[in-house]
C-alpha cells in the first residue's frame, strides 16, 4: 500500500502551503495557503486545482497565517464540500484573517477598476466574504493532543507548534504510513506562548519540516529597535512598523511597553491601525485572561495591560487611518502586513517613505517580490497604487521578533526525536535555504531532501 505526497506549495518557495497526501482511498490537504511574493508565485493562486477539488476528504490547518490557511475560501469555491480541521483559537483567527483578506481584495478589486492601473477590463478578487463564510461553516474544531479520525484510513493529531495562538503541528497517520508535518514551528523562548511540543515518540516514515531560517541563527536582541526609534525620534520623524497581524503585533506592543517603563525611548503616541491585528490583539487579551493552556504559565497579567503602558491608540475605521495623515508630530505606527502585501500599512508607506524623517522598521521574513523584500534590499522607488514612490526614509531590519525557528533551533527539534523519521522533507523555505538545510541535515546523519513545487514522491 503506498501513499503519495504532492508538494503543491511551501516547496522551494516559503508561502503556499499546501500538501496533498493521497492513498487508495483517501485524498487530504494539510494546509491551504495563499501563495505571496512574486508575480509569477501570485497567479498560481488563479490556477485550476491539479486535482477536482470535490474530491478531497478533509483539511487539516496548522495555522491562522494566511500563506497557510488563505487559500481556503478559494477551494470551497471551486467545489470542495469536506470538513476543515483546526484548533480552536487558529478557528477564531482563521475568520478574522479570512473575513479580512476577502475585504482587501474585493478594496483592491474596485480601486483598481476605479483607477484604471489593471491590465483587466474587470478586475475580480480571488474570492469574495461570501465565500469566506461559506468556508467558516465547513470548519470543525478539533483541541491539541485529540486522536481524530477523518476517514476510513485516515487519523490526525495536533501538537503545539509554539509559534501563535492555536498554531499546531500535526501527527498524520494515512493508511500504513505515519508522517509528521511541523507547519511553523515556534523558537521555544516565545514571550507569550508555551515552547513547541517534542516528537512524538514514533516511527514516522517522513517529516515534514518548515525551513524559512534554515541557513542562519537569530539575531539576539542588540538594541538596534530602540536606536532606530529614538534616531527617528530626535529628528522628528514617524516611526512605520509593517506588523503581521497574528503575533507580531503583540510581541512588539510588549517590548514596547517594555522600553517605555525602562525609558529606553521617548514616550510618543503609539497607533495600532489594523481592524484583523486588533482583533487578535483580543484574542489574545481572551487567552490571557482566561489563563488558556497555550499561555506560558510564567506569564502574569492580572493587573494590566501587558500590550500598553498608557500611549497605545486603537485605530479601527478608515476615517481614523486617514486622521494619521495629520499627525504633525512624532509617532509609532504599527500596520499589517507584516511584508507591505496590502492592507493600511501600504497607504502609510506611499505617505511616510519619501520623508527622511521617518523610519520604516522591517520585523520578520519578507518574501521575494513583496513591497517589504524591495525595502530591506534597498530599493529607491516602490509601486504603489499605480505609481513609483520615493525611498527616502530610513528602512532597518530587525530580525530578532521572529517567532520561526531558526536553523539550529529546527535541528535541535529533529534531533529530539527517539527514533529518526525514515526521511525529512525540507519545506516553506526559499529553494537555496531549503537545499542548504537539507545539506546540513544530511551532515547530521539524517536522510534528508529538498522537494520541488508540485513534485509528487511515494512514501
């Protein structure tokens, strides 16, 4: 009996996730991602499905960020009908970043027709809220460490990844195959989270591992977040941090706070202005208060609002964005995406990066061919709503926020596992980072490969 895997994204690319495993009987997707970046890695999001998308049993969704659950709504669109598996909280963030997306692209859909800049005489969305909502009724909620049985042959187990609320990776057990897929695996020193779960104690005959940082370690913290804040600051610009949503948010509101009680930086107004960052900011003010299980025990928040130290301004219309194009004085703004994809932050940008003054602060990956990957390269003009825009402020990187693993922290998972898997696929990594991971795994003794986008390999 065989089982075949078919890497339909997050194969030498990062975003996409997609993995179809297929046996005699059954055909399920763990993740469904939206694919970002570069224009020819976009369009494969309008391609038909490679195989009729009624005929897959079930998903499995590790978690709620959208180059691993935004492709969904365009699934269902096209015919599939089965159940959609996730955990709780990754449920709650799934519809507010899908609910979002769908606005974005409908937002994006009508400026483009209204402006005239899209090569298409009738520019569409890739899927509008109905068929968000359509998804959301398909979804079952399933809690960490619950045996599930999904078909005749087929069972799944989540297991926290430590990388966001909810975020899991899953244990698949497909006819007589076993295999692990990691999703994003957290770093085990996140603020907030507990660290991520070990390896079952199993044979698994392939896992599955993500590989976005698996050439280089983290930075550790160096102070270069509040030099560039206090550098903007002294000479009376505005500070532009492009946040991702789910997370990042948090994290940065917390070590804000923390500067702002050290007086490390000068106390300015902070804005938060995205409607889904703000939402999970709530989430994650739920899971706090109610002490959820996912909560590093360590953490204390009875008292107070570990996001704020009293300057933190909740942006949630589009009137309130546009009152920021009045801010005459010195100011923190943090705005999803976290690569400038869409979204607020991209109007912020078209208005701040031709000042000086001002700062734009990168904090985590950025995928070749988006807006905050042509920053942190170096870029003198951006593309933006039809135009080219100046670079003139300052624009850092600042990598040490990043709750992926990197790659010595992804070798210590494996290598935690009692039994080695019979083989490790290399994933969600760009194709040289992958390769170079799969190299070093090798060296470990570990028989380990870089597949390619849509290869298809035997278990």
């Amino acid at each position: 009996m065989s089982v075949r895997v078919n890497f339909l994204g997050a194969a030498g690319t990062v975003t996409g996730s997609k993995f179809l495993f297929s046996s005699t009987t059954s055909n399920i997707l763990v993740d469904c991602g939206m694919f970002q970046g570069i224009k020819e890695l976009r369009l494969k999001n309008w391609e038909k499905f490679p195989i009729q998308p009624a005929e897959i049993e079930a998903v499995v969704i590790t978690h709620a960020h959208l180059d691993h659950c935004g492709y969904l709504p365009r699934l269902v669109k096209s015919g599939f009908k089965g159940k959609i598996y996730m955990t709780p909280w990754t449920r709650d963030l799934v519809q507010v970043i899908l609910l979002d997306s769908a606005k974005i692209q409908m937002e994006d859909a009508e400026y483009a027709a209204k402006k005239g800049y899209s090569k298409h005489k009738n520019p569409l969305p890739l899927y509008d809220t109905n068929d968000v909502l359509r998804t959301l009724d398909l979804i079952k909620e399933v809690k960490f460490s619950t045996r599930t049985q999904i078909t005749s042959d087929t069972f799944f187990t989540f297991h926290p990844a430590g990388h966001i609320l909810g975020a899991a990776f899953v244990d698949l057990e497909i006819e007589s195959k076993r295999v692990l897929i990691s999703g994003d695996l957290g770093r085990g020193n996140h603020p907030l989270l507990r660290d991520p779960e070990v390896i079952p104690d199993a044979t698994f005959d392939a896992i599955l591992i993500e590989s976005t940082y698996g050439d280089e370690s983290h930075t550790e913290p160096d102070g270069s977040f509040e030099r560039v804040i206090n550098q903007t600051i002294k000479r009376g610009g505005s500070v532009l941090i492009p946040a991702f949503a789910v997370d990042r948010t948090e994290i940065i509101l917390m070590e804000l706070k923390r500067l702002l009680e050290q007086q490390l930086i000068e106390s300015v107004p902070i804005f938060v202005d995205s409607p889904m960052a703000l939402q999970a900011l709530e989430f994650y003010r739920g899971a706090l208060k109610e002490k959820s299980w996912e909560i590093n025990p360590m953490i204390q928040a009875d008292a107070e609002d570990i996001f704020s130290a009293g300057n933190l301004t909740q942006l949630q219309s589009v009137e309130e964005s546009k009152s920021l194009n009045q801010q005459r004085h010195p100011c923190i703004i943090i705005s999803a995406s976290g690569m400038a994809t869409g979204g607020r932050v991209v109007h912020h940008l078209a208005r701040m990066l031709p000042d000086p003054k001002n700062s734009v602060i990168l904090t985590g990956y950025q995928a070749v061919g988006t807006r905050g990957r042509s920053l942190l390269d170096g870029t003198k003009k951006l593309k933006m709503f039809g135009q080219e825009i100046e670079v003139n402020s300052q624009v850092e990187l600042v990598d040490y926020f990043s709750v992926h693993a990197d790659r010595d922290e992804l070798i210590s998972w494996l290598e935690g596992a009692r039994q080695r898997p019979k083989v490790v696929f290399a994933i969600h990594g760009d194709e040289d980072t992958s390769e170079t991971f799969a190299s070093l795994l090798r060296e470990k003794g570990f028989n380990a490969y870089a597949p390619a986008l849509e290869e298809v390999l035997e278990l």
